[in-house]
C-alpha cells in the first residue's frame, strides 16, 4: 500500500528507511576500506630503514713522499757531542711530472716544545734589573729548516702560515694577557738569541733532488738537546703551495752512566750531592798528591 508521490506505508516503509540507513552506513566504511592499504601486505613489509650517505673518500694527490729516517732515535751519552741524521725519500706519482714549476722539498726537524719567559733589562742607577718580562706560550727547543732552494722561493706566505714553517712562525703565541706595547721585540730577541746559539737554523739549499724524485737531506743535531719526541716533517712543495706532507718522530733519550746520573740528581738529591762532595775531594787529593811529587822531582 502506497500513499501520496508513492512512498510506502506501513510495514513496507519502514523496511526501506531500514534498507536505506543500512546502506548509507555501509557505504564510508567501504571506502575507508578501498582507501587504507592491504593489512597483510602492511605487516608482511619491512619498515623502511635508516638512509645512509656514502662520502666519496677524498682523490689522492698526484705526487707524495715517500721517505725514512737513517735513525729514529738518539742516544744520549756522556760522551755525545752532536749526531747527524739522514732524511732521504722519493716522490710518489700516478701522472707523468707536472711541467710549468719547479719541484721543492722542506725538511723541517722540531724538538720539544716548552713554556718561555723572556726578559728585558733595564739599567737603573747604575744596576741592571729585570724591568719588563713576557711570558711565550710555547717554543720549540729546537727547530731546524733545511731546503732545497731559497725558502722566500720556494712557499708563499699563505702556505708558510698555514703549516708554521718559518722559525718565527713555530714559535705559539703568548701566554696570558698581553700588556707590553712592543711584544714583537721580545719574540724577535727569542729568535735572535737561539739563532746564535745554533737552537735556530734555516739551511737553505741543502736538500739535494736527483731528476725530481730522489731527494736526501742531512741534519745536524746539536750537542746541547734535550730529552724528548723531536718531529720531523717532509714537506712537497710546487708552485709555492705545500702538495704533501710525511712525518716521523724522533726519540732522544739519555741512556748509560747520563741517564743513571740524571735520575739519581732528580729521585736522590741527598745521596747524589754527597757523591759529588765525595768526588771533589777525591779530585782534589789526587792533584794535591800529584803536585807535590812533581815538587820533589
């Protein structure tokens, strides 16, 4: 039975409200289902992993040093008054010879380094005092340049600051504030006074190269060294740019009758300063007795 525009009446009419109510809710469930993804395929799949960026390692340099010490140690005896070391090597290279600049090599050898204190005296009615002091963060004890050409030649001043090459470059900056107006003159009176001492040298031309891939440089050692890990370095130049840089550390040690002394003067003050009492006396009986028996001859 129908009523007016033939919608249903009675039972029937609320069978299609029904139907129609069953419909419009089944109908965003389907398409919310269409829409998510497969739950099998969801749990079957691995989660993504991390992303990992591979950095390309960096391209070798066309030429390199390869080099070697003749020792890399060096004993210190009652006896030492200095050594001599060989730096020899040749030039690695995956290319033919680079045309257009010379080939240059630096041989750098530095010892210790160590806090400094650097004085000035003043004269003051007539007595000389210490009138100002700055103290230098850091000084090599030791620092020798050895080259192959003229070493104002051979680096640009860009590459001589980036690597401390020069003399007046390995020496660190000061330690603490600063209240001197003339600081420079004191570094410069640091480098002036281990120059003479021969602490400082800068030996230009004595790196020898063979066809511009052998080298050999021989570096002289003082007497007065400290013990301690000395570095040298071997650096590649062309073009005034440092290309490669090899290093190797040096070992000086006090060894024999030197380093039992040393010991014995740092760990048994005492014992050690009535030796040498004892020894001075000793000394002293024997060239009295020896000149007195020249006397009666």
């Amino acid at each position: 039975m129908t009523g007016a525009g033939g919608i249903p009446r009675g039972p029937a009419r609320r069978a299609a409200l029904l139907a129609a109510l069953m419909m419009s809710l089944a109908a965003p469930a389907a398409a919310q289902d269409a829409g998510a993804p497969d739950a099998g395929a969801q749990e079957g799949a691995a989660p993504p992993g991390p992303t990992r960026t591979t950095i390309p390692a960096p391209a070798p340099p066309a030429e390199e040093v390869v080099a070697g010490l003749s020792q890399d140690d060096v004993a210190i005896t009652t006896s030492f008054n200095g050594s001599q070391i060989l730096i020899y090597g040749a030039i690695k290279r995956q290319t033919p010879i680079p045309q257009g600049s010379d080939l240059g090599v630096i041989v750098t050898v530095e010892g210790p380094s160590q806090p400094v204190t650097v004085r000035r005296k003043d004269r003051r009615a007539g007595i000389w005092i210490n009138a100002a002091q700055l103290q230098i963060g850091a000084a090599p004890d030791f620092y020798v340049v050895a080259t192959s050409a003229p070493l104002d030649q051979l680096l640009s001043d860009e590459s001589d600051t980036q690597y401390r090459i020069s003399p007046a470059l390995a020496v660190r900056s000061f330690a603490g504030p600063v209240d001197i107006p003339d600081a420079t003159a004191f570094t410069e009176a640091l480098l002036r006074l281990r120059t003479e001492q021969g602490r400082y040298r800068v030996d230009e031309g004595t790196v020898r190269i063979v066809e511009q891939t052998l080298f050999r440089a021989d570096v002289t050692l003082p007497s007065n060294l400290i013990e301690g890990t000395y570095k040298a370095r071997i650096l590649l130049v062309r073009g005034g740019r440092v290309v490669d840089v090899h290093r190797a550390p040096i070992e000086v040690r006090k060894v024999g009758l030197e380093l039992w002394l040393y010991r014995l003067a740092l760990e048994k003050p005492f014992w050690y300063g009535l030796m040498s009492l004892a020894i001075a006396m000793a000394a002293g009986w024997a060239a009295s007795t020896a000149f007195r028996a020249l006397r009666r001859k």
